[in-house]
C-alpha cells in the first residue's frame, strides 16, 4: 500500500517545490535551442511529463509558445514531434492564455511550398480545434487542402475537417455539402470516400443537417454495395444516429435488416457491434419486435461466432429495462406473447452449447430473466439457470485456458446475482461450488473462492458442517509455495472468516498458522491477518501481525504492523463482555483503551509526509473517544445505583418544571446530560469522518455510518429514558429494514439497534416514567451488545484503491509565503483561483468530482490606525462559489473588500460534490495574507487635519474618480 501510495505521489509531483517548474522549463528551452536535432527532439517529447508535474497555465502557456516557435522554424520531423505533444497534452490546450500567438506561429507554416509541413500543420489545427472552433482562416485552409493533388495533404484534411466538425455548427454547415460532392464525384478514388465518410458523423448539430447527412448515407448504402463501403456507411449512419438521437429506432431496425439478409459474414459482423454499441447506449428504444427479430437471427444462424454475437448483445439488453418491455404482454397480442419465449428458448438450448462463450451468455440472459421478472411462468427459468451454471462450473474449472477462466468470472458474477435476488437457491449453489473446488485448477479455485466470499457476505448459508471440506482443501493446499498457492491460501482463509460467525476455534486456527508457517511468505500472513481483521477475528490477527512484526525492513512498516497488532489486542479484549457484569465491562474497556493508546501511538510513528495516514489516525481516535464515552457512560450509570433520586424526584421535577431533576443529585443530572451531548458531538465527528473520506469504497463508508448510528442511538437513549422521555421521538431512530446489508457486521449492528430501540420504546410505554433502576440497565446493556459486536476494519483503512487530491494556486501570490500583499482600503482585490484535480490510476472507481466548491473567507488578524465605525459587512469577506473542472482544471475569482486597515488573514477551501450531488470536504485549506494600507489621498486629509489645516481648495475638489 505504501509503495503504490509513493509511486503515485511521485508522479503527481507531490512534495516538489513550485520553483522548480521555472527551473524544469529553462532546462528544456535550453534543448530547444540547441544546434543538435537529437537534443531539440528529446526536448520536445519532455514536454507533456513536464505538463503533467504542473498543469497550470502561466507554465502551460510559456511552453506552447516555444513549441510554437520550434513549429515555425524548424524541420518536418521536429514538427512531427511537436504534433504528437499536442495531441497527447489535449488536455491542456484550454489553459492557452494567448491562443492568437500560438495559432499566428503555427499558422504560417500553412503557406509553405512543401506539401508535407502544410499537412503537419493542418493535423496540427485539427488538434487544436476544441480551443479555435471558428477561426475562419482554418476553415478555409481546410477547405483548399480538400482539393489538393497531394495525398498525404488531402488525408490532413479529412483529418482536420473530421475534428473541426465535431466543435463547430458553422463549419459542419459548410463542409458538409462539400464532402458530399466529393464522395458522390466520380474523379474521388474509393479508398478516399472511405476516409471521407466518416466525417458525416460528426454532422449532429441540427435536425436538418442530421437528416440530409443520413438521406446521403442512404444513397451510399444503395449506391456502393461493396463490402468495405457497406461496412464504412453502417458505423456512420450508427454514430451519426447515437449522437442525434431521434433515429436510433430506424438505425435498429436498418441494422437488423442487414443481419438477416444480407450473406456476408462480415457485413453481419458489424451489423451485430454496432447493435451492440446502441444496446449499451439506449436499451429503452429497443422495441419487442426488434428483440424478437434479433433472437430469431439468432435460433436461424448456423455460425458459432455469429450467434455468439447476438447472443451477446441479447445478454446487454437482457439486463436493462428492455427486457420487462419484452415480457409485458400487449393486450391483443395473443401470437405475439406466445411467440415472445423465443427469447428464453434460445437461451435454454445455448445454456448446453459446445462453445463456453455461447453457453456463458445463455446463462447471463436466464440469470437476468430470473432477477427482473417475477412472473410466475418464468419462476421454473431459476432452475435452468442454476443446471446451466453448474454445467458451466464443471466445464470450466477443469480448464486453465484464458477463455475457461474469462466464462468462469461471468459464471460466478451469474451465481452471485442470482443467490442476492433468489435467496432460497443459495444452498444448492454452494454446495456444488463446495463439491467443485476439490477437482478444481488453482486459477479457478481463486476465482470459486471469491464467489463463496461474496455469496457468504450475504448471507450466512456456509455452516459449520461445510468447515471441514475447507480445512482438509486448506492443509492440501498449503504444502506448495507457488505464487498461484499463495493467492489460494489468501482466498480460502477469507472464506473460512466469513464462514465462522463467531469467534474461530483453537482447531482452525492452528492449522492456519502451520500452513503460513510452511510455505507461505509474510505478505501472504499480511493479507490474511488484513481479512480477519475485516471479518473481525482480532485473535488470529493479533497472532500473525505479531508473527510478522520481525519480518520487515522499514521501521514505518515496523510500527505499522505493531499499531494492528495493538488494535486487534484491543478489540480482542472487548469480546469478553457480557450483560449484567459492569465491573469486568469497564475493566476490558480500560484494558482495551490501554491497547489503543499504544496503537495510537505507533500509528502516528509509521505515518511519513507522502502517506499520512489520515483516515486511519482519525478512524482510530474516533474509536479510543467512542471507548471513553462508554466507559463514562457505565460510571454514571452505577454512581446512579449507588446514590439513587429520592422517591420524590419525579414529583419535584414536575412542580420546578426541570426535568433534571428526575435524575436525583446535581452531579448525576451533569453527567447525564454531558454524556448525551458527547455522544452527540462523536456522531458529528463521525459524519465529519465521513465526508472527508471522497475515495473511500463504500463497505467502509457504511462502517463508519453505523459508528455514527450507534453514537446517536446512545445519546437518544439517554434522552429518551432520563433526560426528556415527552418529547423523544422514535420515528427518526426506526431501522429501514435489512433488504441491503451487505456485510455481517452490518447485519449484528443493525440487529443490536433494532434491539436497543424496541427495549427503549417498550420501556418508555409500560413504565411511564420509568424507573433509574430500569433505565440504567438499559443503557449499560445497550453500550455492552454495541461492544459485544467485533469491529470490522474495512478496506480503506488498509488499502486506497481511487485516489483524487485538489491542488490550488493563487494569484496575486507573494513570493515569500509570511509577506502580506499589500492593497489599499478604497480599492478591492481581485483573487483569482485556479485549481487542478489530480487522480491515481483508478480514477472515478467509486465516485466522480461532478464540481468543485470554493470558499473564501478573511479574517482581520490586527489592526493599524484609528478605530471607525465601519458597518458590519465590510469587516468580513465570505463568499462561494461552485465551478465545474474540464479536463481537470478549473479556475475563477473573487472580489474582496479589506476596509479596515491592517492584517487580514485570507484562507481559501475547496470542497468536492460528486455525480449524486453530495458534498465531500476533500480540502486542500490554503492561506495568504493581505495588508490593508491607508490610500495616500486620505492619509494625507488625516496628517493635515491633525496639524490643523484645512485642506486646499484643490484637494477639497479631488474625488476618487479624478485620476480617471
């Protein structure tokens, strides 16, 4: 995890001084200017990673120029380089500050004699065509090369005309009447109007000119019956029609047409992808009889590879809603609905077929059937599935092959799905998995091994009976050292976690051990310890931590392990509590509050600059205060026992109309009331946690949501049964069901929840008010079942598999971070903030930065000059703003007042919101500092009033306006 987290942040540019980019781009100018082609050229290729490390414009800017330059005078292949720059750095072209520079330099080559550097040139417009949409010199350079003798200039063209077209209106209006008459002349040679036609697809800027570009493709399809002509015009006519939209029904039906009539294989083939292509994008406009047509191509064709395309697509559009369009029966459609099982009897006959890729789509579209619809007449469609499924786990996990393992993944995502949505299937799809694993390939047994991970994570359908098949496969297994053996042992030992509910036996756990200790080497033990501590069996991974703490070479890694190794003891030690024993519960709390100070402690030790371990000291802290306030909880609870409320309390609270009162003692009423509102503050830290978390996965976002829950459920607790028992509503606290747990720590939390809940109402309803007594036993038993549950260490605190982070610039920025900038107080400061989201090499696996949120605040540090009475809102600057990144970047400002003279502290905070609109506190905070100066004009006024003067009838005149 620390190597892939150094690794990224090392590409980022991460921990590199802002200097240093000047430095980097003096370095390369001085490439570019020397008399060697071979360093010019290493120059120029240097330039996108140069980009990358600071992808802000004032750099980005300055080094397009020179690029620009080096275009102007240098030779053919020094152009060619700088070509490949810009289209690689695409991204940055935006942040171009002067565009009519750069365009002005490249543009003069266009003029050359050689046709090679004007073709250069025009791809080099096409590649800059998002930034120059309607620079009409361009336009018109394009269309002239169009009618060029040269071929490598008139293949520019098309180049440039294909990408200019797609950005702008104006010059697809114009172009598109001249491509027309160059693909329907007959002086255009074929290979030509193949490169010429697909610029019609970009041709979906309105209706009229999406219809006369289809009217074309029409006659083409007609005219050119040629294979490669067919096939160019059909992938047009489907882009051109995804991009407009309004004749996707048509394209279907087009595209269909050629499937079933027309006998080329090939022609088929495209038919089928560009089928494909529109099932992913708009399945809903797939109508039943296209459905129908395509599943009787299907049952009629004699080609494997064929069918396996249809199939294929009939497998997309059977997991979206065009499949309950396909099976809701049409009133007065008698033949139609009888015939519409055509569907499900291709799929039954391919579920058998001796080709693995038509067999795994057959099952995917019986396994999709089965999770969307529920009627009863397709209800025995489960049983098919689940033979079909089993067939194929046989088949394939006896094979090694790249393509058995490929159909076996579908297989198992199949099984999966269909055991989450037809729970009652779950047994027997175990227990043929169970029988398979033994006879299994090692590649195919990893696979199985995850199937029987996710499966048991939903439900607990692996008992202890099925532990021993495990066991006997896990002693078999661990005798080998490959790295295939090593993966296996990761897998199976995550099973096996799963398997166990409760804590793992003495018997399990030593052949565990002897198996790591045989043949395993310490990142396997790491990555079993890393799933026990998720499944929650912190006894068997204190024991391999403590194992591998000897084992590393790096004493961050040293004291990482140690700090799980602390964390796992003290979790272990809360498992020993029970209801009814306060006395040992507040001993193991204390026992494991000691634990977690010492992880604590080396948690903060193995955290370095490039990996700071945020999330993990925070989650930790969280959970050492959690401890704290439990513990706390229980001592208020029995100083309640030990000094009782007289029996008057509720006849006092009643008549001082303080509820407090019930409670007894002063000191009892504090402790109650302190304790709700830490409880409360914890589950505001918790959220806090929660939205600062952007790149977690959402296992881990749900851990800590339910720490949050369980802290609001002890406040209301509190409230409920002590404090205010009126006005305590059990509505907002009532649990949404159990139809989406996902985990079995998920699913004992909620249980206890529901629990504490139904014991706290019912309490609240019979014993009105309710007695101390009854009251105290329901808090400390609540605290001890929320103990009770062994906490889950999910992915995210051991590994970060999406990574974003935010990197802001300011301007103006001065050059020294502790100077001020000065600004005077008549005059308003202009604060512009750029911004560059930087991603891992996963970005977007788990959500994406829809926008970004920007807040501006100053603070005035300390005060120079006179006192005024200076109205409230220009004391302070608050201020936001929500800008959306391209291609990563964004940027604006802010106009900032500073009235009063003095210090003004400026601190500028980015936030993110995602796809789903949620607020994400990502930071980064970043801080300047402005001094607010008097303005000379009133400076002056002020000296001059001090000596007793009046001012002169000339300054008397001058306003602020004067000096415009």
């Amino acid at each position: 995890m620390a190597a892939s987290a150094k690794s990224f942040l090392a590409d980022a540019g991460y921990g590199e001084q802002e200097l240093d980019a000047n430095s980097a781009l003096m370095e390369l100018d001085k490439g570019l200017r020397s008399g060697k082609l071979g360093e010019q050229c290493e120059a120029v290729v240097r330039f996108p990673r140069l980009f990358q490390k600071y992808p802000f414009p004032i750099l980005i800017n300055s080094a397009f120029l020179k690029l620009a330059d080096v275009f102007r005078v240098g030779n053919n292949f020094l152009r060619l380089c700088v070509l490949k720059v810009t289209q690689q750095s695409e991204k940055h072209l935006e942040k171009i500050l002067n565009v009519d520079e750069f365009v002005k330099r490249v543009f003069s080559v266009i003029h050359s004699n050689d046709p090679v550097a004007r073709a250069i040139t025009l791809r080099m417009l096409g590649s800059m065509a998002s930034i120059i949409p309607e620079r009409k010199n361009a336009h018109h350079s394009i269309r002239q090369s169009l009618d060029s003798h040269d071929n490598v200039e008139v293949e520019a063209a098309i180049f440039a005309a294909a990408n200019f077209s797609a950005q702008s209106k104006d010059f697809a209006v114009g172009i598109c009447n001249k491509i027309s008459e160059m693909i329907q002349g007959l002086a255009t040679p074929v290979d030509l109007k193949l490169k010429l036609i697909p610029i019609l697809q970009h041709m979906h800027h309105d209706a009229s000119l999406a219809s006369s570009s289809r009217q074309l493709l029409q006659q083409l399809v007609t005219s050119y019956p040629s294979t490669k002509m067919v096939i160019v015009t059909l992938h047009t006519f489907t882009l051109l029609a995804a991009s407009s939209l309004v004749d996707i029904p048509k394209q279907i039906q087009l595209l269909l047409q050629y499937l079933k009539n027309d006998p080329r294989k090939a022609v088929k083939r495209l038919a089928i992808q560009d089928l494909k292509l529109l099932a992913n994008k708009t399945p809903h406009t797939w109508s039943r009889e296209n459905i129908q047509a395509l599943c009787e191509s299907a049952l009629n064709t004699p080609y494997d590879s064929l069918k396996m395309g249809m199939l294929s697509v009939l497998s997309t559009l059977s997991g979206t809603i065009a499949i309950k369009q396909y099976f809701s029966s049409a009133p007065g459609a008698a033949a139609t609905a009888a015939r519409s099982f055509d569907l499900v009897k291709l799929a039954q006959e391919c579920c058998y077929h001796n080709n693995r890729g038509i067999a795994a789509h057959g099952v995917r579209i019986l396994t999709n059937i089965s999770a969307s619809c529920q009627e009863k007449d397709l209800l025995p469609l489960e049983q098919d599935a689940v033979f079909g499924l089993e067939a194929l786990l046989v088949l394939c996990s006896q094979d090694d092959s790249p393509g058995a393992q490929a159909t076996l993944k579908i297989t198992l995502t199949c099984m999966v799905e269909l055991v989450k949505c037809r729970p009652h299937l779950s047994q027997s799809v175990v227990e043929s998995l169970l029988t398979q694993l033994h006879s299994a390939q090692d590649n195919a047994r990893i696979l199985m091994c995850h199937c029987l991970a996710a499966i048991a994570m939903q439900l607990p359908v692996l008992a202890d009976g099925m532990l021993g098949d495990l066991m006997d496969l896990y002693k078999l297994i661990g005798q080998s050292a490959t790295d295939k053996k090593q993966e296996l042992l990761v897998s199976l030992a995550t099973v096996i976690f799963v398997s166990s509910q409760k804590a793992l036996s003495t018997e399990i756990k030593t052949v565990i051990k002897q198996q790591l200790e045989n043949a395993s080497n310490g990142w396997t033990a790491y990555r079993i310890a890393r799933q026990a501590s998720r499944m929650g069996n912190h006894d068997m991974a204190r024991e391999l931590y403590q194992s591998l703490l000897t084992q590393v070479a790096s004493e961050h890694f040293y004291f990482w392990l140690n700090s799980l190794k602390e964390f796992s003891h003290a979790e272990q030690c809360l498992t020993g509590l029970q209801e009814d024993n306060y006395s040992s519960a507040l001993s193991c709390i204390a026992e494991a509050l000691k634990s977690y100070h010492k992880g604590i402690a080396s948690l903060t030790a193995a955290s370095t600059p490039l990996n700071p371990l945020s999330f993990q000291c925070g989650f930790v802290k969280l959970r050492i205060d959690l401890l704290q306030a439990f513990s706390q909880l229980i001592c208020t609870c029995n100083s309640l026992k030990t000094s009782p409320p007289p029996a008057i309390a509720t006849t006092i609270a009643m008549t001082s109309g303080n509820d407090l009162q019930r409670c007894g003692r002063i000191s009892n009423q504090v402790y109650m009331k302190h304790s709700m509102e830490e409880f409360r503050n914890l589950a505001t830290r918790y959220g806090d946690l929660y939205q600062s978390s952007f790149d977690a996965d959402s296992a881990t976002l749900r851990n800590v949501e339910l720490q949050q829950q369980s802290c609001l459920l002890i406040s209301h607790a509190i409230e409920a049964l002590i404090l205010d028992p009126e006005s305590a509503s059990f509505q907002e606290y009532s649990s949404n069901g159990t139809a989406h747990v996902e985990s079995e720590y998920e699913r004992r939390m909620m249980s206890v929840f529901n629990r504490v809940l139904e014991e706290v109402e019912s309490l609240n309803r019979k014993y009105a008010p309710v007695s101390y007594l009854a009251s105290n036993t329901c808090l400390c038993n609540a605290v001890i079942a929320l103990l009770k549950v062994p906490l889950s260490f999910q992915r995210y605190f051991f590994q970060k598999l999406q990574s974003t982070s935010i990197k802001l610039a300011l301007s103006p920025s001065p050059r020294n971070p502790a100077e001020p900038i000065a600004v005077q107080n008549n005059q308003q400061l202009a604060l512009k903030v750029e911004g560059v989201v930087q991603h891992g090499s996963k970005p977007g696996l788990f959500r994406k930065i829809q926008s970004v949120c920007l807040n501006v605040s100053s603070v005035l540090q300390s005060k120079s000059g006179q006192d005024y009475k200076i109205p409230i809102d220009n004391m302070t600057n608050e201020m936001e703003q929500k800008v959306e990144p391209h291609n990563d970047y964004f940027s604006t400002q802010f106009l900032l007042n500073f009235v009063i003279l003095g210090t003004h502290n400026i601190t500028v905070e980015s936030s993110v919101i995602d796809s789903n609109g949620i607020v994400w506190k990502t930071g980064p905070k970043t801080t300047i500092f402005v001094k607010s100066l008097e303005d000379p004009y009133s400076q002056q006024v002020r000296l001059q009033q001090q000596q007793g003067q009046p001012p002169s009838q000339q300054q008397q005149q001058r306003t602020a306006y004067s000096r415009f």
